[in-house]
C-alpha cells in the first residue's frame, strides 16, 4: 500500500496504473455501478487526481490483504473526508478499490466535478487499451 499511497500523495497518478490489477473493480462513491479494468480505473483515478485540492491522507488501517486509507481534500471550495478501502490479490496488485466519502454536500461536489472529467476520463481509456 505504500506505493498507491506515495504515488497519490505524490500527484503522480500515472504511476498508480502500474499498481492496479488487469481485472481491478473500482467502487465510486457517486456512481452505482462499478467501473473495471486497468485502463478505465487508472483514467479515473487522473481524473480525480485533477479534481481534489489539498489532498492528505491522514490515517491508515491495514490487513494482510485489505486495507483503509482515510483522507481529507477539498474540490473547489468545499472540504471532503473519505476513505479509500483497497484489497490487494496474491501478487499484491490492487483487485479492488472502493472509495467512500462524506458529508453528502461533498460527495455532490465530486459528483459534478467527476462528471465534467468523464469526457477525457473515457478518451484517457480508450487510448490506453
């Protein structure tokens, strides 16, 4: 996990696609189905990395394979706290990532914030595959 977590914290999203299994289930916290694969989930996760200001993770819970990282960012003017619950497989490559976050005037931020991203978000992947 300290990789992901150095690469976020870092801003350098790109690195995070290494890290990602081919097959990875990305979990939003504004989308009710699940996005998967490598190209679409590291293309969201650029997009995010555009998106959040001031972006820190300030706790960290971890399993062998399971783990939290618990974070606080803003997106425009508005402070979001949230959580990245991560599960890594048997070559410790991220299966799973699912993000949580609070309160609900945050998650509408992001939700329209992501939402303007989606345009180059599905461009990113596409070229990727």
């Amino acid at each position: 996990m300290h990789a992901f977590r150095d690469a976020v914290e870092r801003g350098d999203f790109d690195a995070l696609g290494d890290l990602l299994a081919q097959d990875v289930v990305f979990r939003s916290p504004v989308a009710f189905r699940p996005y998967e694969g490598r190209p679409l989930v590291t293309a969201i996760l650029r997009g995010v990395g555009r998106v959040f200001e001031d972006f820190h993770y300030v706790d960290e819970l971890a399993a062998e394979q399971r783990h939290a990282l618990v974070f606080q960012t803003r997106v425009g003017d508005v402070s979001l706290h949230g959580c990245d619950f991560i599960t890594v497989d048997d070559d410790g490559l991220i299966s799973e990532l699912t993000v949580m976050v609070r309160p609900l005037s945050a998650a509408h931020a992001l939700a329209e914030a992501m939402g303007a991203q989606f345009p180059q978000i599905q461009t990113e992947a596409m070229e990727s595959r």
